[in-house]
C-alpha cells in the first residue's frame, strides 16, 4: 500500500512554527485560532526535544551513549548498530568531547542525570 493512502481521510493540517517557537499555522488559509485549536508550545517543545537537553549530541551518538550507559562494550555496540569498533570509539571521542567528560563513566552519568537513558 502507498504511504500517501496512510493519510487519506485525514484533514490537511500544515504547522509550521518560527525559529522563536511561536506557530505559523494554517489549514485552508485559516489560521489555529479560526479552526478552534490552541497552540501549547511547551508540548512541541517536549516532543521535539532540545539540543541543551542532549549535550549537543546528534541521534546516532545518543544511540551509542545509551548502550555505553547499558554497560555494553565497544564490541557490543558496534555490533548492535552495525558499525565497526573504530566507528564507535570515535563516536565515543566525540560525545566526550561534547559532553565535557573524559571517560565511559562519566557519559553514562550525564546520561542518566539528563534522563536520556
């Protein structure tokens, strides 16, 4: 089946929201307040996440430091995202980098003290 049919049925909504966070919205022309929807920014700005939240860490080194934070090896983790250990132990330099830390420990710690495991 097509992806697009996923979506037939459904009314056409396009949001958009400004580099503040404040929302473009419209549906038809016709604006969030005409068609009776409010805005809660501070639900998109959960949804969306943020990148004071992650350290600066982009989705793949977030990967790799939840499985570091599950106590996985480098061996493990290469092997679970299909990687190879030298791509890993440079994600690793990089996350400590960003992060500040200089150790496996360390980034495991950041990541449970920011919720993100």
């Amino acid at each position: 089946m097509p992806s697009h049919e996923l979506f037939d049925g459904l009314p056409d909504l396009l949001l958009l929201l400004r580099r503040d966070g404040s929302p473009v919205a419209h549906a038809g022309g016709r604006g969030l307040p005409e068609l009776g929807a409010a805005t809660d920014l501070s639900t998109v700005d959960g949804l969306r996440g943020s990148a004071a939240d992650t350290g600066g860490l982009s989705p793949r080194e977030l990967e790799v430091v939840r499985l570091v934070a599950a106590g996985r090896s480098n061996q493990a983790i290469a092997a679970e995202l299909v990687l190879s250990e030298k791509t890993v132990a440079r994600h690793l330099s990089n996350i400590f980098g960003k992060l500040g830390v200089s150790s496996r420990t360390a980034a495991a710690a950041y990541a449970y003290e920011r919720g993100l495991v």
